[in-house]
C-alpha cells in the first residue's frame, strides 16, 4: 500500500459547474441507452480500479524487484517517487485538457498511455528503464483518472448520483485492500516465471479492453467554459519538485555532494518563480495552475499543509514496512500482504464513521483524535519492533497496525470537506484539485526523504561484511522511521487547529445546485502509491 490518492477527482476542477455534453450525452431513456450508460459506468470504475490497484500493487514487489533488476535504494524510490510526482504534476492540466478537447477523448488517451507505459514497466530491461516507464505510467494516469467523475457527471442524471457514487466508494476501498493482496500473489506465484512483471502486465487486457469499449460506450462531454493551459507553471512546479526530490533520493549514494545541497537550495527559488508567475497568469487570463487566492483563507492554506505532511508520512510509511518485513524480517510477499489486511479494514471502517457519524457531531475533534490514535499506533509499533526484535509475528502487528488504520481512517475521508468548508463555492473545483496535488506531491517527498529517516541509518559496508545483521539493521532503521512519523503526526495535530471547528459545505450557496457534481471522490480514503 501507500499514500497515492485513490481517485483525485478534482483536478478536473469541474466539481462546481456542469457539464456540457456533445454528441448526444444526455443518458437515453430507453432500454439501450439505460445499458450503455451502466456499462460507461463499469469501463470508467474499471479504470479507476486499476489505477489505484497499480499504485499499491507495486511496494509489496520492491524487494523482489530490486534483486531481480540489481536497483539501489535510490532507484527503488524513483519506482514508486516518480510515479507520484508525474501523477501529481499532470492532475490539473489533464482535467483541463479533458474539459477543452473532451473527457472521453482524454480518458481514452490516458488508457492508451498507461496500457502502454504498464507494458513497458513489465518489459524492464533494467532499473533505469522501469523508472522511466513509471514516469510515463503517472502521466498517462494523470489524464486518465481526472476524467472519470466528469464522465460520471454527463451520464447520469442528478437524482441517480447518490448511487452510483455510493458504488464508486465500495470500489475504491475495495480495490485499496486487493492491490496489496494481488501484487503479493503475483509476485508469490512467479507466473511463467516472470517473477514481479505480472503486476504490471495484468494491465494490459483491462487498458485494451476499456479503450474498445471505451470508444463504443462512453459519451463524449466537454466543459462549457473551459480554463485555460498552464504549461508553464507545471514546468516550473516539476522543476521545482525534481530540485528537492532528485537529491535526497541520490544524496545519501553519492555521499551528499555539494551541487545536491545547492540544488535543494535551488528548489525554493523556482518555487518563487512559480509564485510570481502564478500572480501574472491571474491577471492575464484568470487561468493560473495555482488558485493563489485560496491561500488566503486560513482554513485552506492550514488544510494544504496538513495535506502535505500527510502525504510525505504515508509515503515514508508505506515504502519502509514493506523493507522491513520482506528484507529485514524475510517474510514472503504473501505473508506481508496478508498482514497488512488488518490495516486495511481499519482504514475503511474508520473512514465510513467518521463521515457519517462522527464529522457532523464532534467536527475537527475527530481529525485531531485520528492524528492522536495514528501517533499512538505507531508508537506502539515502534515499541512492539524492539522488544519482539525480528522474531516478531504477524499476529503481533495487529494491534498498533489497526489503531493506526483507525487514525489514519478519522483523517483521510473528513479532510477534504474540512478544507473547502470555507473556500467559496466558484473555487471549491480549483481548490479540490489543488489539494489532491498537494497530497500526491508530499507522498513523493516523503519517498524522497526515505533516503535520510530508513537507509540513512544503515550501514551497508557493514552489512556486505556481516550479511547476518540484516535484519536487525532494518528493524531498527524501520524504528527510526516511525519516529519521524510520529513526530510529523503530532505538528498535523497542531496545524488541524486552524481548520473550521465545525466543517460544513463552502461558504457560498448553502445548497448544492441539483446539477452540480459532489466532491464525493475527494472523501474517499487516500490509501494508494
């Protein structure tokens, strides 16, 4: 598992205006068209689902991949890093890009891409070339995955949306406890004796079978006024985030050269240049990737950070648990898929309460406790990883594993709502997307900083030498880790102080207008990689 969004819907900021359809878009009436829309409803879930299961699937294969490519620490971050970063660089623009030229174009477009790109992953000649096609493979997602809610959107009408959200939720969850489990067994049953290349590979005849039926089934759609481009200032945003990742995933190998302490440096003056920028888009077109208004509401410039760390202590966890159990404990890829079931049910437990339960009586208490009940949790682990040392158990992980699910849970599904609860209602789509990015964004930094909290503390010349304190020197490199994590839980309890005390729906139109599309795919729980 890990902490890529499970469906970022907003990046293709049209939550907050309808659609205009094309070609016929309203769904029929008829018997065929009440089949084709359910069957556009099937190939779009579908595509959502493979998404989400090919980000998770990958982390429980790492092991298996690094010895069977011979990769470094370095170029393992880069495996799942560069997928993040090139999913959280293309989210807005791919939904803008589907709203100028047509959502099922751009969806069908983004299929072809990643059905592509998963055949070059699973064809890897070597780790360099298993990077790149991650890279490709995030992309092609970026301009796929933003145009499902749309496509959802101009299919159904409004009374029938409930629903069919209802049933994109049990998928989401679903396919965030299986990808997990599917990329173990994959990897486990060696399948023509390809080893991990099956994870990707299982792509392919769901990609070409969802273009087929894609180009027969879905409805062609475009927004009536579309924003424009922004090419710009993703270059400037990439750049940027490659000018801090790059480094601290090569620092440690290189032994921390000067020209990567300079390039971090370097990062924030682009990141500057981003800003001004962004300030001179708004006053020419009113079309800037980055909504800087927004940061003027405290609620949402407060939600964005904790989004950011949120993101970097998923990415950091997720990565180091799978390098603890299989190398430093030597568990099989099914033993520790299997392991982290418990996890995963927490998460989706915690997740359905805290929307429907708790959020409307307690409020911000109850992302504030879920940041108290993870921080417990994987203090407990911590605790549990040193006395037990690398003869613990599966079943000895349960406990802080489910206390961390059920944290994570209270957070994850009641964010969004939180901050866009004071956002006016004509940025809320900006918004949306701005904090999915954000979130895919700190997820690549916290892969990136794996370098330093987990491979930082352990000393592979010695390890050549005594191959035996393996496990003991990522069991305690696995502590390190978590403690970072920990103490990153905490500073999110301390920012949750600037959200609304009671979140509630944006400030502007108390009610939702009966054809406006819910943010309901921003609630879902973020639990991908």
């Amino acid at each position: 598992m890990s902490s890529h969004d499970a469906v970022p819907q907003a990046a293709t900021e049209t939550s907050d205006r309808a659609a205009t359809p094309v070609e016929g878009a309203t769904a029929g009436t008829t018997a065929d068209g009440d089949r084709r829309r359910w069957i556009a409803l099937a190939i779009v879930m579908t595509a959502a689902f493979m998404d989400l299961v090919d980000a998770t699937i990958v982390n429980i294969a790492i092991p298996s991949i690094e010895r069977d490519l011979g990769a470094t620490f370095g170029a393992i971050q880069w495996i799942t890093a560069g997928y993040a970063l090139a999913f959280a660089a293309g989210l807005i623009t791919g939904g803008r890009l589907g709203d100028i030229y047509g959502r099922k174009r751009l969806f069908l477009v983004g299929t072809a891409g990643f059905t592509v790109a998963s055949a070059l992953c699973g064809f890897a000649a070597g780790p360099e070339m298993l990077v790149a096609s991650r890279l490709l493979q995030g992309a092609a997602a970026a301009m796929m995955v933003p145009q499902v809610l749309s496509i959802i959107h101009v299919t159904f009408p409004a009374h029938e949306r409930g629903k069919v959200f209802g049933m994109f939720g049990a998928i989401i969850g679903l396919g965030a406890v299986s990808g997990p489990l599917l990329g173990a067994l994959l990897t486990q049953w060696n399948l023509f004796g390809l080893e991990w290349r099956p994870i990707f590979l299982i792509n392919l005849p769901v990609g070409i079978a969802g273009i087929l039926l894609g180009r027969k089934f879905i409805t062609e759609s475009k927004a009536p006024k579309a924003l424009k481009l922004d090419l710009v200032g993703v270059l400037l945003v990439t750049g940027a985030l490659l000018m801090l990742i790059y480094p601290l995933t090569r620092g440690r190998e290189l032994d921390w050269p000067l020209w990567g302490h300079l390039t971090m440096a370097g990062s924030l003056l682009v990141f500057g240049a981003l800003i001004a920028y962004e300030k001179y888009k708004t006053k020419k077109d009113g079309s800037p990737l980055v909504e800087l208004s927004l940061f003027k509401v405290k609620s949402f410039a407060a939600g964005i950070a904790v989004q950011l760390t949120f993101g970097v202590v998923m990415g950091v966890f997720f990565l180091v648990w799978t390098l603890y159990m299989q190398k430093g404990l030597g568990w099989t890829p099914l033993k520790a898929g299997l392991t982290g079931v418990p996890f995963s049910i927490a998460v989706s437990a915690a997740a359905g309460m805290s929307v429907q339960k708790l959020v409307p009586r307690f409020g911000r208490k109850v992302l504030q406790g879920g940041a108290l009940i993870m921080a417990t949790g994987v203090l407990l682990y911590i605790w549990e990883a040193g006395r037990y040392g690398t003869s613990i158990a599966p079943w000895q992980m349960v406990l802080p594993l489910v206390v961390m699910g059920a944290g994570m849970g209270l957070i994850v599904a009641p964010l969004t709502d939180a901050v866009l609860s004071q956002v006016p209602r004509e940025h809320a789509g900006s918004a949306s997307g701005l904090i999915n990015t954000t979130g895919q964004m700190g997820n690549a930094l916290g892969l990136g900083l794996v370098s330093v909290v987990f491979f930082g503390v352990i000393d592979e010349k010695r390890l050549e030498r005594v191959p035996g304190e393996v496990g003991t020197a990522f069991a305690d490199a696995f502590q390190n880790a978590l403690g970072w994590v920990a103490g990153v839980l905490l500073v999110i309890f301390l920012v949750m102080f600037a959200l609304p005390a009671k979140p509630k729906q944006h400030v502007e139109g108390a009610e939702p207008e009966a054809d406006e599309t819910p943010d309901i795919l921003a609630k879902e729980p973020a639990l991908a990689g």
